[in-house]
C-alpha cells in the first residue's frame, strides 16, 4: 500500500515539475542545456569504455599469441 501511495504521489510531483518547467521558459532553457551536457558526458565515457575495451582486446590478442 506504501509503495501505491510513493508511486501516485511521484506522478503527481513529476506532473506539478513538469508544467511549471513548461510555464517557464528559462527554466525549460536550463534544462535543455542540462541535458545536452549530460548526453556529452555520456557519450565521453562510452567512448573511453570503448577505447579501453579495443586496448585490453588488443593486449589478450598478444599474449594468446605468444
């Protein structure tokens, strides 16, 4: 029951955030910007996650091959 009542109560807060980011414009402006920059930090890291993982291929491919 606890669970029912956080999960309609966070509906609505996101419902209430939601329409006041809307009625505000430098509010939706900001996080327009947020969100840009979080999707450049994550495609940073993926990025470097996949740098690092052709390094450790690499390095398993030489030792496999001695």
């Amino acid at each position: 029951m606890r669970k029912t009542v956080a999960f309609i109560a966070g509906i609505a807060v996101g419902v209430y955030i939601a329409r006041q980011v809307e009625a505000n414009p430098e509010a939706k402006r900001s996080l327009n910007e947020a969100g840009e920059k979080i999707k450049t930090f994550a495609n940073a890291v993926s990025e470097g996650y996949r740098e690092q993982e052709a390094k450790a291929s690499k390095t398993a491919k030489l030792k496999t091959a001695k």
